[in-house]
C-alpha cells in the first residue's frame, strides 16, 4: 500500500519488483481502461493517470457513470461495461482476413 498508494512510485517510474524497475512506459500491449466516474476508492483520476504514461499508442478509456461496486454489479453496467469491452476488442484487435495477422488499431481515446 505504500508504495502505490501514499509513494505513487508506479506512476513516478520508483516501484521495483524482485528487484527490477517496473516503469510504465516499458509497456506496449493495447490498453482498455475501464473505471467508474463516482468510484470513492479508486477515483477517475488515479485510472486517468496512465494516459499519456504507457510506452504503446493504442490507449482507450471508457468512463461508467456509477461507482465502485456499481460497475461490476449492477443492471446498467451488465449492459454498457461488457458491450463496450466487446466492441473495443472487435473493433482493432481483430485478425486480418488475409494474412492473420492482427491489426491494432493507434487510436488513442482520452
């Protein structure tokens, strides 16, 4: 908890785990980050921190209007957070007909 929580040393590029530095920019993997705009625990701002900070281009938020328990529990997030998650993954992460290959997209939402 105190590293992440009270030091922020994932976001200052300071968290060392088994020893090795664990920096943000270092990852290049495409990124959905889903969170909840009334969350009290983990607010929109502490999820919005990794834009901007991640080593790849392909970055999407999506933004639940409820809170943190509600984005997991609720009717309302039962039809927005797995269709959005859904389309996310069809929309640029899909093979491409002809070669297989997967086609990602460098699209970056803020």
């Amino acid at each position: 908890m105190k590293d992440f929580f009270q030091d922020n040393r994932l976001v200052n590029d300071t968290l060392q785990l088994g020893g090795r530095p664990v920096r943000l920019a270092d990852i290049t993997a495409p990124v959905l980050n889903v969170f909840a705009t009334e969350d009290h625990l983990v607010p929109p701002s502490a999820s919005k921190a990794l834009r901007g900070r991640l080593g790849g281009g392909d970055y999407t938020e999506v933004a639940f209007e409820g809170g943190h328990i509600g984005i997991y529990v609720s009717a309302r997030s039962q039809r927005q957070v797995p269709p959005a998650i859904g389309e996310w993954l069809r929309r640029a992460r899909t093979p491409a007909p002809a070669t297989g290959k997967r086609r990602l997209s460098r699209e970056t939402r803020g």
